[in-house]
C-alpha cells in the first residue's frame, strides 16, 4: 500500500511540474518586458485588427447568449477609458448559461505613450 502511495505522489509532482514547465514562454518571441510592461516590437507597428469580427466570433464560437455591446461611450464609466484614448473598441458582457456573465473588453489605443489603466 505504501508503495502505491508513494508511486501516485511521484506521479502528481512530475505532473504538476510537467505542467507549470509548459507555461514558459517560448524562445523567440517579440515582445520585451521592461517596467512591468509589455512592449512590442517594431515589426508588429502597423498591423490592425477588425474588433467587431473578434466580438462576433466570440459569440459564435462560444454560443453566448444575451450579449450586450458596450459601447465606447460606456468604457469611462464602467473601466475609467475615456473617448479620447480609444481609436477602435468592440466589447460586450454575455451570458453562456452559467452563474456568471463573460466580459471582455477590446480596446485599440490612440497613443501607445498613454499610462497604463488600473
């Protein structure tokens, strides 16, 4: 009995570190942390993203329902993100069935010279 014990326990730490190894980041990757912050590089400058197809296809790939679209009006309120600061959002809290309703919250930037929120 003792042996079993003793194999399951190994078996759960190697799992346990196997697991929190494949959280590393990868070598090679393009973006640099410095302060605290998350900076990326110059090749990525320019690349955009179409904010509402990404809300859209979190709804359908996700099959959530009650969806209510935060405008950018809405952002200074509930996250302190004011207009002037926003060149694009598309955000939304929605409900999949479950006690608790998903939000998510896309913002593209004015100024990357802008603080940091929160």
């Amino acid at each position: 009995m003792k042996r079993i014990v003793s194999l399951a326990a190994i078996v759960l730490t190697l799992t346990m570190a196997l697991s929190l190894a494949a959280c590393g980041e990868e070598p090679g990757t393009n973006e640099n942390t410095e302060n605290g912050q998350n900076q990326t590089s110059s090749n990525e400058t320019g690349k955009t993203v179409d904010l509402a197809a990404l809300r859209t296809q979190f709804v359908t790939d996700y099959s959530l329902t009650d969806v209510l679209e935060v405008e950018t009006e809405g952002l200074n309120n509930l996250y302190g993100i004011t207009e002037d600061m926003v060149k694009n959002s598309a955000s939304f809290s929605a409900s999949s069935g479950a006690a608790f309703a998903q939000e998510v919250v896309m913002v593209e930037a004015v100024d990357e010279s802008l603080p940091p929120l929160g």
